[in-house]
C-alpha cells in the first residue's frame, strides 16, 4: 500500500528523539528532587519540549510513524508534565498536580470504563493544549513571573486542559453509547 507508514522491527530515528527526551525528563526529575540548579532544569525542559516537535516531523518525513512510537511520545510528554507540575506545586501549591496526573487519572478511569478506550479524531486543539501545558510549566518554573501572574497562568492552562479532556470523554461517550434505531413511519399517516 502506497503511503502507509514503514513497520521497523527497532527504534527509529523519531524513537530516538522521543527516547533522549525520556531520558532529559529522567535528569529534569532528578534535579527537581534533588532541589538542583533551577536553570538547569529550565534549560533541559526546554530542550524536551522542543525536541517534542522534532520526533513527529521526522517520523511523518520518514514515513516511519508507528502506534508504538505516538504511544512512547504520549507518555514521554505525560511524565515531562507530571514532573514539572510536581515541582511548581511546590512553589503555586499542590492543586498544580492536577494537571500532571490528568493523563494518569484518565488512563485510570479507562480500566473502570472501557469506552474510554475508544480512538479519539486527530485534534489540533488537543496538541495544542498540550503543548501550552509544558511551555507554561517551564514559565512557572523559571520563577521569571510574580507568584500572583504564574498562578492565573498555570490556572488557565489547567482549565485548557480540563476543557481539551472533557472534549474527548464527552466525544467518547457519545460514540460509544447504542444508537437507537429510529422507530419506522407509519403508513396510516396518509389517511
């Protein structure tokens, strides 16, 4: 088939974008733990996040993308975000997890209900949303903004993102939900 993606039997070259970029979110998760250099740990997110941009490209350039490699990015950028909202939760306070344990809540809630599990559209607005959540983390994190502007900051990212989720159940649900036959017209209707 003409334009299908490449099956390869290892990690491609996007997997090897995505793979260093797990690898900066492990060195970004040591530094917040270990209380390191802010702008180390500034510096590192921001590699991630724009090499976020570079895994995709090149496997839709290379016609190597794979249900494997979007899986590996999805959650190579869900732990980037957990440990980034872990870490500005510490200066904004413990409601920032919950924009780091979406994805784990919604991964958690599909086990209960497997209609959840169900394809979702390709979305612009739901990378978008995403890609807003690690840009505005690393704002947060810098510590570049006041406390007061960093909170309605990460506070409208939140809800960006409570949004963008509730979309996918929403749309989810109605697709998995039986559609009722419509009830057939009757012909003593004519009379």
């Amino acid at each position: 088939m003409v334009g299908a993606p490449v099956r390869s039997r290892g990690l491609g070259v996007a997997d090897g974008i995505t793979l260093f970029r797990a690898v900066l979110g492990g060195g970004i998760l040591a530094l917040a733990v270990d209380g390191g250099a802010v702008w180390t740990l500034v510096f590192l997110a921001s590699a991630a996040l724009a090499l976020d941009l570079a895994d995709g490209v090149v496997a839709r350039r290379s016609g190597t993308e794979s249900g494997f490699g979007a899986a590996f990015d999805m959650e190579t950028d869900a732990l980037l975000i957990l440990v980034l909202s872990a870490f500005v939760a510490l200066g904004l306070g413990p409601w920032v997890l919950v924009t780091g344990l979406m994805r784990y809540a919604f991964g958690a809630a599909s086990w209960l209900a497997p209609w959840l599990r169900g394809p979702l559209p390709p979305s612009r607005a739901r990378k978008a949303v995403a890609a807003v959540q690690g840009v505005v983390l690393v704002v947060a994190a810098a510590g570049v903004l006041p406390v007061a502007a960093a909170t309605v900051l990460v506070a409208s990212a939140l809800a960006a993102l409570v949004w963008s989720f509730g979309r996918d159940v929403l749309g989810l649900w109605s697709a998995a939900r039986p559609r009722t036959a419509r009830a057939p017209r009757s012909a003593s209707a004519r009379t």
